[in-house]
C-alpha cells in the first residue's frame, strides 16, 4: 500500500463517532483496530525511511565527525511532511479498507 499519496489529514481532526463505530458496533474495538493499523503503517514507513536513509550513509572511523547531506536532509523533510500512521489508518478505516474479523466467529 501507498501510504505517501494517502488523502489522510496532516492536522488534528475531529471525526464522529458514531461513524467510527459503525463496521464493528463497538467503538473500542474499532480504536484497537485503527491501532493496529496504525503500528502497521508506522513499522512500513519507518523501514521504508532506514532503507532510503541508508543509500546516502558514510560512515568514518571517527564520531566526532559529523556528516550533512542534503538528500538525507530532504528524505527526512518528505517523510516528517507525511501524515501521521494514526491518520492514515482512520482514513483507510473510514474508507472500509481495513480487513479485520473475530477469530472465535471464523472458527466454526
């Protein structure tokens, strides 16, 4: 999944709740849900910048020596820019793009 080209808010949103709620009928499952996505996307988006990071390291024998690149500088800048996993995961939530079931109803 894309999550750079996400519609999510980057600011705080007041969302309603009964619309939360809805797919599950139980607002704190449906918040446990969204963080679990949540973690998700953040575990995504955190490797996804260590990897791109990685291409532009130097690396010296020495830790007093500081190294500034400026594509490193502007990765950051894009990701920090990004919305917030949590954002994104009410946005897919709210899209009915999360999957999720109860083990104990699949089990039949």
């Amino acid at each position: 999944m894309d999550h750079k080209n996400s519609t999510a808010a980057t600011s705080t949103v007041t969302y309603d709740k009964n619309q939360i709620e809805a797919p599950t009928e139980n607002i704190y499952e449906a918040i446990t849900i969204i963080a679990k996505r949540a973690e998700q996307i953040s575990t995504d988006l955190k490797s996804e910048l260590v990897e791109k990071l990685e291409e532009f390291a130097t690396y010296s024998d020495s830790l007093d020596e500081v190294f500034e690149n400026k594509e490193q500088i502007e990765v950051s800048k894009f990701y920090e820019r990004l919305p917030k996993s949590t954002a994104i995961a009410v946005q897919e939530w709210i899209e009915n793009r999360i999957y999720h079931r109860k083990p104990e109803e699949t089990q039949e």
